[in-house]
C-alpha cells in the first residue's frame, strides 16, 4: 500500500498495531512539535493526535496528501473540521472510546458533592466531627438535566437509571430520541424542573460562554452543576456568582476555561474557585482513565478500517 501515518501524540499502541495490519505504515512520534510537523506532515497521508497542538489552515495545506485527520478522543475544537472538508479530507474521533470513563467521573463527582466527602474527609482528618454539617442529599426523586445527548450524555442518562431519579435531556440538533434512560425536553422544561445540570456538547462557536449569567438566571430551583465537556462552555465568574447568591447549590467542574498552571492560578477567578468548599475539581480527567486510553485507540482504528476502500 505504502500509505503514511503520523501518529503525532501519545497514542495507545493498539492504533499502530491495527494500521500495520491493514498496510499502513506508522511512524509514531509522539514527541514531534508543530514546527516538525509543518515541514514533514507532506509525506502523510493521515494525522493522528489528540491535544498536542491545533490541526489548522496552515498545517492542513502543509498536508498536501492528508486523506484522513484521526482525531483520539471525542471532541474535534482543535481540527479546523470546516476547512479539512473543503479540501476533501476525513476528520474521525473516538467518543464511543471514553464515554464510559466521562460517566462514570460525573456520577463520581455528583455523589461527592451531594454528600459532602470532601469537606468531610478533610473535617476528619483534622479532628472535626460534624454530622450535621456534613448531611447530604439523595439523588432519588431529584431530576437531572443532560444537555447534549450523544455519547456521554446517553451513557450518563444509562449509567444513573438505577438511582431512581428523572433524567431529562435537551439536544439542539437532535430530535425523537427519548429512549428508556431519559426523556427529551424542551429547554424550558429544564430550566423549570433541573436540580442537577450536566453538560455534554462540544465547543463552537454556538456554545462558548453558552452558561453565562443570562441562561443562570431562568433556572427555577437551586441546580448542582456538572461540566466535563469543555470548559469555555462554562463561565466561571457566572458560577462563582452562582454559590454566592444560592443559585448554583455545588458544582463539579473537570473542565475550565483556562487549564494547566502557570496559566490557570493566574486567573482572578482561580483562588475563589480553588477555596471553595462547594467546588469540586479534577483536572480534565474525566475521559482519561487507563481503559479509555487503550479503547480510544480501539475506536479509531475501527473507523480507519471502515475508510479503508477510501485507499
């Protein structure tokens, strides 16, 4: 065949075993910069990465034989999808590969907040003894709100249907899709009945600082608020605004408009969100456990299997 990839991130190693046999030839270089990149991506005729760097204009072009831009994990914000379709190239990703593992983290971190295990694990720990202080919440009889019913939205709405509570979900771009875990909604039946709201769309243009103080302020009850989609789907001064007057009873965020330090302890909002008792943080883990790695890569190689005849 003597087709090329570049795998240009650390991916699980499965992928390359799978290209190899069907022809592919892989070279994995996890290490490679953009700079690299730029002045070799030419030779390829697939790109696989996850986050390392952005997939724009200007590397597109460079890829004068890119027929297929791999993409291991499951949101695309850092493929430039639009213009990779108008050169006639593939973009695929993985979402099926972590939907468990984002789940899974969610209902971890709504658990925790609802009955206070980090307040009261450290309360313990430093000689307090504080029951009624630290009383939680059941979910049972709650209603949760999923916006964004894909994968992980459904694999939630799944995964919490033991629990006994309402799982109500609202998708813009999707329709009839209620099933035996969730019920669609319009958006004003979430904001009338959520107590608990989790996100789960991807990052546009559409739904950057989507969670602002206007979409805050219709909601009728006190909601916990869960976010491990993209972080700049939520705005954080909205949320801190949010505990303070009561609105936002507790939120679980994986994600956050800005991520990794030094950067992130330079926001003015940081020390607020970070002395929080009422704030739960992870950081942008929730898709990221030791099966998803391997089975992302599973995924991925599956759908290149697929667009095989494409060769």
């Amino acid at each position: 065949m003597n087709k090329k990839i570049l795998i240009a991130d650390h991916l699980h190693p499965i992928f390359k075993e799978e290209a190899e046999k069907m022809g592919f030839e892989c070279h994995d270089n996890a290490l490679i910069s953009r700079e690299e990149c730029l002045a070799t991506i030419h030779e390829y005729d697939i790109i696989a990465i996850r986050t390392k760097f952005q997939i724009d204009a200007e590397l597109i072009d460079a890829g004068k034989k890119l027929k297929i831009i791999a993409r291991a994990g499951a949101g695309m914000d850092n493929v430039d999808e639009e213009y990779a379709h108008s050169k006639g190239i593939k973009c695929i990703n993985a979402p099926e590969g972590n939907r468990d593992a984002v789940a899974e983290h969610v209902i971890g971190m709504l658990l925790s907040l609802l009955n206070n295990l980090r307040t009261a694990d450290l309360e313990v720990r430093q000689g307090i003894w504080d029951r009624e202080g630290n009383r939680g919440w059941e979910l049972k009889g709650k209603t949760l709100a999923i916006i964004g019913y894909g994968n992980n939205g459904m694999m939630l709405a799944r995964k919490l249907s033991g629990f006994e509570l309402k799982i109500i979900a609202y998708d813009k771009y999707k329709t009839g899709f209620s099933d035996a875990f969730a019920q669609e909604v319009s958006m004003e039946q979430v904001v009338k009945e959520a107590d608990i709201l989790s996100f789960h769309i991807p990052l546009s243009r559409e739904t950057r600082q989507l969670f602002n103080d206007e979409y805050l302020f219709h909601f009728k009850k006190p909601i916990v608020l869960l976010n491990a989609s993209r972080g700049e789907i939520v705005n954080t001064k909205t949320v801190l605004k949010g505990l303070e007057s009561g609105k936002i009873a507790a939120a679980g965020l994986d994600v956050l408009e800005v991520e990794k330090f030094p950067a992130l302890a330079e926001q003015e909002w940081f020390k607020e969100l970070a002395e929080s008792k009422k704030v739960l943080l992870s950081p942008h883990i929730a898709g990221w456990t030791h099966e998803s790695y391997r089975k992302i890569s599973e995924v991925l190689a599956q759908k290149l299997q697929v667009l095989l005849s494409e060769f």
